[in-house]
C-alpha cells in the first residue's frame, strides 16, 4: 500500500479522571525520525512510546506531543515534618530566653515556617498507567496512518497518470523508428542520384549504409526495458510492503533509458518524445520523495 511519509494524527483519552492527548506530524526523511515531547512525570514512558510508534510508521521524521491532565484526584500530598517544627520551637524558645521577651508561638504562625508542611508529588503507578499510555498512543497512529494513506492514494494516481503517458510515448517512438529509417533511405538515395546523376546505383552499398544507420538509432533495447520498468513500477505500487525506496530505484532506471534514446534520437519528434519522457520521470521522482 502506498502512503505518504506526510502525516497528523490527534487523539484524546479521557478516562477514571485521567486525560491524555497525543498529537503526532511527519515529513520526509530518509530513515524513520521519531521525537517524542512528555510531561516530566511521564518522562519513563519514552521507550514504550517508540515502540508503538514504530509498528505504524518505517520512514520520516515524526514529531509526537503527550499532554497529560489528572482532572480529579490530587496528584500531591502534603507532608508535616515534626522535626523542623521542633526546631522552630526551640529557637524560638531560646530567642525569648536571650531577650527576656514573651513566647507567643502559635500553630498558625508555625505552619508558616518554611518546610514545615511540604507538598509531595504522588508517585505515578507505572504498571497501571501504561496501557492508558499506549491506548492513546495507538489511537493517535491509527489516524496518522489514516492520513498517510489518503495521501498515499492521491500520490498514487498521480505517478499511474505519468506511467500512463510514458508507456504513450515509449509507443509512439516504436511506431515511428521505421518511418525514421524510410525516410533515411530515401533522402540517402535522393543524395546518390544528385551525385551520381544517371550513374547506377550499388544496392548493396545503399543498404549497408541504411542497416547502420538503423542500427545506430535503433532504441528497441531501451523501449523494451523502459516498458518492463514501468510494468515494474506498476506492480510495486501494489505490494503490500513500504515502497518508496524501491520506487526510486526504479525511476533512476528509467530516466537512464530515456537519456539514452534521447542520445540516440535523430529525429525531432523523438527528441521531443524523449524530453517528455525525462520531464515525467523527474515528475515521478519528486512525487517518490514523498512516499514511505
């Protein structure tokens, strides 16, 4: 299946007072690039993001956001130290002893000393927030992919429009190499009989000079293998598997016979058929930069 290695997926998981949103976007790369952005206290949970990423994507680079809420339960707890306190009495008491001044402590005025009661973050339970995690993970990739592969198919009809007017022009340029050669002939023979005015003509020469000729525009191996490039092009579109690296390959190969018969052409039609050729293979090329 085509995709395209352009993607979005968002995804909210709101659940036992819990809210998580996973927002993920890619381009292109030539390898697969995942930067994965957590809240601090989900920070353990970077590898098993990686690896879920991983199973929906094999190339680009791919940005993921994680925003994490606890929306009813309090995620900190308040701890009283006994031991600062009875610190703070102390001096306290010691003060008013070294100035002769009353002791006035109250709890109110206690409780205001620093480190006194402190606010404690609950440690998360990692086993138990894991599969909320990955769920919403997973939610976020399914519509990732689902936006890879909506681009993919038009990625798809585009490159199969280009095949279709490369296969056009391999055809036309078949049709037309005979006449090529016709027309070789009788514009040689036109020459001969300038020269040579009523002087009989040697055949055998004439022909020998039409057979290398012919031999020397003859573009019937690269015809036959841009073809089978394209049937092979055709056919990796349909495979399963990630596609773009062969599909890239492939489009080197064909732009290597279409600068040959564009090398060889002797004929202005071709030249221009050739052009074509090249210009709708460079056309593909682009397009294959942008599929996974």
């Amino acid at each position: 299946m085509v995709r395209s290695m352009t993607g979005f997926g968002r995804y909210e998981l709101n659940e036992d007072g819990r809210k998580l949103t996973v927002e993920m976007k890619s381009v292109n790369h030539r390898y697969c690039e995942i930067g994965v952005r957590l809240p601090k206290k989900l920070n353990f949970f970077e590898t098993a993001v990686r690896n879920v990423v991983k199973k929906y994507a094999s190339r680009g680079k791919i940005d993921m956001y994680l925003y994490y809420e606890e929306e009813t339960d309090s995620t900190e707890n308040i701890r009283y130290n006994k031991s600062i306190a009875e610190e703070y009495i102390r001096y306290m008491k010691q003060m008013a002893d070294d100035f002769g001044l009353s002791t006035d402590i109250s709890v109110t005025s206690l409780a205001r000393m620093q480190d006194v009661f402190v606010a404690e973050e609950t440690e998360l339970d990692e086993d138990a927030l894991l599969p909320f995690v990955e769920r919403a993970v997973r939610g976020a990739c399914e519509k990732f992919v689902a936006t890879r592969t909506a681009e993919g198919a038009e990625l798809r009809r585009d490159v199969e429009t280009k095949l279709d007017s490369i296969l056009a022009g391999v055809d036309e340029i078949i049709r037309r190499s005979p006449e090529i050669v016709e027309a070789y002939r009788s514009k040689l023979l036109a020459k001969v009989q300038e020269v040579m005015g009523d002087a009989q003509v040697d055949p055998q020469a004439l022909a020998t000079e039409i057979v290398t000729f012919a031999d020397k525009i003859c573009t019937d191996e690269e015809t036959v293998r841009l073809k089978a490039h394209v049937k092979n092009m055709r056919d990796t579109l349909d495979a399963t598997d990630n596609v773009g690296r062969k599909l890239d390959f492939i489009a080197q190969e064909m732009n290597r016979e279409a600068n040959t018969i564009l090398s060889k052409a002797n004929d202005l039609t071709v030249s221009d058929i050739a052009i074509n050729l090249k210009t709708d293979i460079e056309k593909i090329r682009e397009q294959i930069q942008n599929i996974e």
